[in-house]
C-alpha cells in the first residue's frame, strides 16, 4: 500500500478544507492534487484512469471511465496555488464510458493567494446510459486579493445521460469570477446547472450558463443563487433552449443584494418546437430584516447576521 | 432592584401617537406583563425596547441597568442582556437547529442543546438536524426559539404572547420555561392579551391605546381587565363578550 506523502504543502491544502478533510485521507477514495503544474498526490481506485501532463504553468488532465463503471465514492480533485502566483493554466478532458456512474468533487484552493489567474477549460463526453456529477468548491482568502478564475465547460451529454455540473464560491473573497458552462443534450438526456456565490467588497462575477436541449424528450434545469453586499456586482446569464421534441426545462434565478450590491439576471429561454415545454423564475430581493432583527437580539453584529443569512440561503441541500 | 424603567416613553408613526405615555418599571427576577387587546400597542413597546430601527425615534427614556439606552442599537442592547421572542418567529433558509442553537452559545455543546430543546419538549434526535425553516410549524418554530432564547440566558427576556400559535399540550412548556426564567433569576417582560398567560406573571400594567393606564400585582389587573380604558372609553366587558359570542358560533 502506497503511503500518503505528507510534505508542506499537501498539510497545508487539508489544514484549510472544511467538509472534504478527510477524503483526501481515505485509500479507499481516489484523489488528485495539483498544486499550480506539480501533482503533490494522488490515489487512483480501480476502473479509472487519470494522466496528468505537467505544463509550464498547469497541468492537462485526462480522465477516462471505461463502460460499466459505477464507483459508489466520488472521485476528490484539488487544485492549489500554495506559495505560488501567477498563472495556473488547466485543460481537463473528461471521458465517461456507456452505463458508467462517476460523481467528482474538485476543491480549487487560494486561500494564501495573491496575483493568481485560475484558468481552466474542461471537455466533458457522456457516454449513454451514463451519469457524472461533478461539484466544484472553492476556498478563496478572506482578505481582499487579486485573483482571478476564468473557467469554461463543455459537455456532451449522450443518450439517456444525466450530466449535473454546480460550482460553489461562497468561503472568502471570490475576486474576479468569469465562468461559462455549457452542456448539449442529446435524446433522453438530462442536464443540470447550478451557481452558488457570494460577492463582497469589489468582487466581480460573471456567470454564463447554457443548456442545450437538442434530443427529444431531453430535460434541463439551470439554477443559480447568487448574494452581493458592499460594491460587489454580478451578472448572470442563464439560457435554455429546446430544440428537440417533448424537452422540457426550467431556469431558476435567486438573487440577494445588499448595500450597494448590484445584480443582474437575464434568463434566456427559448423553445423551437411546440412539444416542449421550459419555464422560468427569478426573485431578486434583499436580507429580511426581521431575520436580521432576530440574530442582532441575540448579539450578533449586522454584518455577521447578513453571513450567515446569505450563508443558508446559499447552501447547497 | 430595578432593572428596566419605561418613563414617559412616546412613538409617532404616521402622524399619529402610536405610544401615548408608556411607564413602568420592572424589578429583577420577576415576570412582569404587559397586557391588553390587540392593537393596544403591546408589540410596539416590544420593539422600542429591543431597539428595532423603526422604532427608535421615541420620546422620553428607556432606562436598563440604570443607564439610558435610547442611543443603543439592537447588539448592544443583546449585549447587556437585552433579547425578544418575536410573536411569529421568522425561519431561515438553509440553518439547521443545531447551527442556529449555537449562535445563542457561542459553541457547540451537545448535552446543553439536548437540555434546552427537551426543557421546550422538542427531541433532541428528531430535531438537531432539521432546518429552521418552512418545514417547522409555527408552534415547533416557536419552541425552537424558547430553547436558543435559554441557552442565551439573557437577563431580561421580552416575550410577545408566547402563547400564540401554540398548540394545547405545548403551552405547558411555555409556562415550564416561564418557570425556569423565574428560577434562574432572569427578568422576563411576559407581553400578552390572555387571562391565562397574565396569572403566571407577578405583577404588570394595563395597556390600551398605546397608554400604559394601571399598573399592580395580578389581581389587581385581573380586577381592571374587564372594565374601560378611561382613556379611549373602549368598554373591555364589551369586547370580551363579543369574543365569547364569536367563539360559541364556532363551537356550533
Ligand atoms: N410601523 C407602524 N406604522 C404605523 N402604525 C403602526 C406601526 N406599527 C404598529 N402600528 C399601529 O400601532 C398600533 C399598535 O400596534 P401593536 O403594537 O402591534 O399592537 P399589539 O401588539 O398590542 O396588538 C396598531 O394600531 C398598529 O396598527
Ligand atoms: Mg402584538
């Protein structure tokens, strides 16, 4: 059995993980971590493979699931920048074979970061009959610093698939966000989507999500929650077109604004063919005071009220 | 010893006196009500005295500890000991019990959680992990808050009609915690429009068109509580009456 190489900086990166701790711990969970070009650990599990090319300023991942492949225990990635700045450069190719079921976490860790520009493009392929979660977490600084996240995503999601991508930065101060996601449906198929942010001081978000709902019968769901205070602004695009027959969807926007917070949501949704069916909702609207009223009568301060108001509206269930 | 004194206090709100005269002083450890009927401007003193932000432009003074607190805002007015369970409750999205106990104790503590949730009848293990959100009904909300409100051991507690929207066998944990507040020393400010409730208090002021017009021990505002407010000639015999009639056509 091959032993976890406990060096500075794989301390460091679990010293600062909340709820995934000890996943990077368990032999019997696999997990990847790269810190800025340079993997620092890694424990494959049967019925993956994983090859991991070190770049100059990142690293290009493939991850390949043959067919009938169903792992119960998701697959944990990390992507750090301890002691580092500057560039990390990220391609992932993601190959999921027929009737296989994988769910990967992936943990993107600045906390110590300054002058970092994350910057990542992942191809996804569903093989049919297929599923693939995938979560992405990210634990920024909580003192105000440069960094940067530009990250793209596209999935073809194959017959009968379920494809469900959600990305979370709601733990320190996100900076600069640009994201794209971006999924194809084909027949039977099922798409999901989900944001969940919280944008403070300057923070800048810019969040594209996109379904495309080309099979009959495909279905799709975009969801974002996204809460800005202070000068935080941030927009969010969420489209949903059906272009197949019988598709059905629903785009789902909750916005929270507080002091000069800005937010915008503009959904887009679109249906070629009258067999289908797509709706949409969005609330914008402010921190309740009465909730904050209850906190504060129990002595919390106003700012740390609005956090853990914001904090439970943006929890993932 | 007195701990809390209401002097001359007044509130406008939309050109119109909302609180009129309100004085009253409450000594430390006792239960102390303010009672009237609905509209009287009970939940209004509630409010003045946590220091919510609407109703902080008030006439006269709110005195705490023998200090004025009219400048204070709602934390530091927690932060002497001040704090208020709301007539309904609100629920948060995305908090379970146990996260929401915790920022009444300021850690995590199992065995005082399972305590103060069993003191208000709730299960420690159906409960803990559930959200304070829309699933609770009124009541369980209502419980819930009792139970963060007695790890919070506030010195002077504020309650608004505790009875409200609480189920029958429930309000006998209300009254045990009234019993408990005793116990433990803290103040409470018991807020009611209920016989009922008033008989667990020692002592109280009648309230009626934002005016605070009797105050004494128990039988004596049991004795004024079905007789007019000299002050807007509202005959209280009559409204309850009216009550007693609706309740019978329900009963039909
Ligand atoms: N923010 C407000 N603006 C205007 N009028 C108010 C406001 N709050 C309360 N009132 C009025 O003041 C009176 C007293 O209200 P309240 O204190 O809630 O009564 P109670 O709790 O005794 O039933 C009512 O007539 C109510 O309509
Ligand atoms: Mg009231």
């Amino acid at each position: 059995m091959a032993k976890i190489y406990a060096n500075d900086i794989f301390e460091k990166i679990l010293s600062t993980l909340e709820d995934e701790k000890d996943a990077f711990l368990n032999r019997d969970i696999a997990h990847l971590i790269i810190n800025k070009n340079k993997v620092i650990s890694s424990n494959l599990v049967y019925g993956i493979r994983v090859e991991v090319e070190e770049i100059d300023n990142g690293a290009n991942v493939l991850l390949e699931i043959e067919d009938n492949v169903k792992m119960e225990m998701p697959i944990f990635v990390c992507f750090a920048m301890i002691h580092q700045k500057g560039l990390q450069e990220v391609r992932t190719n993601v190959k999921l074979g027929n009737n296989s079921h994988v769910s990967l976490i992936s943990i993107c860790n600045f906390v110590d970061g300054n002058e970092i520009l994350h910057d990542s493009y992942t191809d996804i392929e569903l093989g049919e009959n297929s599923s693939y979660r995938y979560f992405e977490r990210h634990y920024h600084p909580n003192v105000s610093s440069e960094i940067t996240i530009k990250a793209k995503t596209l999935a073809k999601v194959g017959y009968n698939a379920y494809y469900k991508n959600e990305f979370e930065i709601t733990k320190g101060l996100i900076g600069s966000v640009d994201l794209e996601s971006e999924a194809i449906v084909e027949d039977y198929g099922v798409v999901e989507l989900g944001m969940y942010m919280y944008g403070r001081e300057n923070d800048k978000i810019k969040v594209k999500e996109k379904g495309l709902l080309k099979g009959n019968y495909s279905r799709g769901f975009l969801y974002s929650k996204i809460a800005v205070k202070d000068q935080a602004e941030a927009d969010i695009y969420s489209d949903l077109i059906a272009t197949g027959k019988y598709a059905k969807g629903h785009v789902d926007c909750t916005e929270i604004v507080k002091d000069q917070g800005r937010a915008r949501a503009i959904p887009i949704i679109e249906v070629r063919d009258p067999t289908s069916h797509i709706t949409h909702e969005a609330a914008l609207g402010s921190v309740d005071s009465k909730e904050l009223q209850t906190l504060m009568a129990k002595g919390l301060t106003e700012d740390e009220a609005t956090d853990i108001i914001i904090q439970g509206i943006l929890r993932r269930k | 010893m007195e701990l809390l004194k209401f002097k001359d206090v007044r509130l406008e709100k939309e050109g119109k006196y909302i609180l009129q005269r309100v004085n009253f002083s409450i000594n430390r450890g006792e239960i102390y009500a303010i009672v009237g009927k609905n509209g009287a401007g009970k939940s209004t003193i509630a409010y003045t005295l946590m220091g919510i932000p609407s109703y902080r432009d008030i006439d006269g003074k709110i005195i705490f500890e023998g200090k004025e607190i009219n400048n204070l805002d709602i934390t530091q007015r927690a932060n002497l000991g001040i704090t208020l369970l709301w007539q309904e409750p609100v629920r948060y999205e995305g908090i379970k019990v146990k996260e929401y106990l915790k920022l009444s104790l300021k850690k995590e503590d199992e065995e005082k959680f399972k305590e103060a949730l069993e003191l208000v009848g709730l299960n420690y293990r159906s409960y803990i992990d559930r959200y304070v959100d829309n699933s609770l009904s009124g009541g369980e909300r209502k419980r819930i808050e009792l139970a963060a409100i007695y790890l919070l051991n506030p010195k002077l507690v504020i309650l608004d009609e505790p009875d409200s929207g609480i189920d029958i066998e429930a309000i006998n944990y209300i009254f045990n915690m009234l019993n408990i507040f005793k116990q433990k020393g803290t103040t409470v400010l018991l807020i009611t429009h209920s016989l009922e409730v008033l008989k667990r208090a020692d002592r109280g002021t009648l309230i009626c068109c934002g005016v605070s017009y009797i105050e004494g021990d128990i039988n004596r505002l049991t004795e004024y509580f079905g007789t007019k407010c000299p002050y807007c000639e509202v005959d209280y015999s009559k409204i309850l009456a009216k009550e007693e009639i609706l309740n019978l056509k329900k009963g039909d």
